[in-house]
C-alpha cells in the first residue's frame, strides 16, 4: 500500500510555515501575501508553529535557570512565555469545549455555549488544571536541555495531529473558524502528523513510543466524544486537542527525560 503524497513548491513549502506561524502564534511577523491558501492546505505545518513557540519556552526556562530561579519558577514562566506566543488560543478553545461539553443539554446548546466569549464553572477548572498538569510535569526536568526536548516535543507533536481531526471529523456548525478553514486532506493530514512525530525522539525511543501510544488514546478518546457531543468538530474541539495533546506529551516526557 503507498502512502498518499504532497507536493509543494519551495515557495508554497514557505507560505505554509508562514501561514501557521502566523495562525498560531501572536508573533510581530511582517503582512504576507498567501495567494489565497487556506489553513487547511497548510496545516501540515503547524508542527513547525509548535517547534518556535517551545522553543521559545526553552529560552525562557533556560533564562529563567541562568538567573538562579528554581525549577518550579523557570517552569512557570515557560508556561507563560509559550502561552504569550499563542495568544491563549489553544486555552481558550479547551475552555469553551468545557463548557458547551459541561453546561449543554442539547447539541444545538453546547454549540450555542461553545460561542460565548464569557467562561464558566467548566471552562475555569479546565484551564487550572491544565495550567497544573503541564507546569508539575515541566517542574520535573531538571537542565534547561531537558525542558527544551520536552518543551520542542510537546508543542509540535500536539499540533501535528490537528490537520487528522480536521479530516476525521466533519465541521459542527455551517460557520465558523473550522468550517472557515476548509477540508484537509488525507495528504496534508499525514505529513502533519509524520512531521509532529518526529521531535518526540528528543524524548528518547521508549519515551516517543509511549509518546505515540497516549496521543493516539487521547485522539481516539477525543475523537469519540466530539462524535457524542456535537457530531463533528469546531475551531474551539480543534483548540482543546492540542491542549490534551500537549498534556500527553509532557506527562511522558515527566518520566523519560527526569
């Protein structure tokens, strides 16, 4: 069986990185002109988008070390360097998922809470748990080395399966980001997926294998209640993903780098 190629051009190759760089980060990039190439057709490069914002948070953390802050502190801020990165994207999306998930009885309702800017009961616990798991898990590196390798590796892997859920799973509502976005390919899905992959062998390969296995419990968990819950997935499910995914990720990474 063959597997399904892209092919791009240099310069559609560079459009894309741009195009997510931008789409998932908060960075002062210059006005860039994408010839009307969607996100779907380049999501097979936010894993790329993930390597800066971890990188960026390695920076941080190593910074942060340099100056005698402990641990706990340089893990700390790493967490808030890579969510300035982002913009809280990602953290908002897990919060909305939370309480249309949480709070709707119906799945015309849990759309309808999905789209409220304000944040609930849900939403709020989501996000402080969230923000716990991945600072005690990052707390346990213990060389500005090691939290970059858990930092590079959690951000792009977790970005590496969205362009996947995006092609398993159908738009939830006729608007919106994700319906906004377009159809991913099955192309596009696995070089997103192989190029997420690959920075989990900074973990070492007993750490990237059960890397692998958990985001692949993780996706298929997800995957599944999406399915219950609104019959499809929606920007905000596409957000709260990458939240879970970064989670498994740093929680292996806990274990294989300590």
């Amino acid at each position: 069986m063959k597997l399904p190629k892209i092919t791009l051009s240099p310069r559609q190759v560079l459009d894309d990185i741009a195009l997510c760089l931008v789409f998932f980060t908060r960075l002062p990039l210059p006005v860039f002109d994408f010839r009307g190439r969607g996100l779907a057709a380049a999501i097979w490069a936010a894993p790329i988008a993930g390597l800066v914002v971890g990188l960026i948070g390695a920076i941080v953390f190593a910074t942060a070390e340099r100056f005698g802050l402990a641990i706990g502190p340089s893990a700390a801020l790493a967490l808030v360097a890579t969510v300035a990165t982002t913009g809280c994207l990602h953290e908002d999306g897990l919060s909305d998922v939370a309480d249309g998930f949480g709070g709707g009885k119906s799945r015309g309702r849990k759309l309808e809470i999905m789209r409220d800017s304000r944040i609930g009961a849900y939403g709020a616990v989501a996000l402080a748990l969230s923000l716990l798991i991945r600072w005690s898990a990052l707390s346990q590196v213990v060389e500005p080395t090691q939290a970059l390798f858990a930092l590079v590796a959690a951000h792009a892997a977790s970005r590496g399966v969205l362009g996947a859920f995006m092609h398993l799973l159908p738009p939830a509502r006729s608007d919106g980001l994700s319906a906004g976005a377009g159809t991913v390919s099955l192309e596009t899905a696995i070089a997103g997926a192989v190029l997420g992959a690959i920075p989990l062998l900074l973990l070492g390969l007993g750490g990237a294998t059960a890397a692998l296995i958990l985001l692949g419990l993780f996706f298929a968990a997800f995957h599944a209640l999406c399915l219950n819950q609104i019959e499809g997935q929606t920007g905000d499910t596409v957000g709260a993903l990458q939240q879970l995914s970064e989670i498994a990720v740093l929680l292996i990474a806990s274990v294989a780098l300590s």
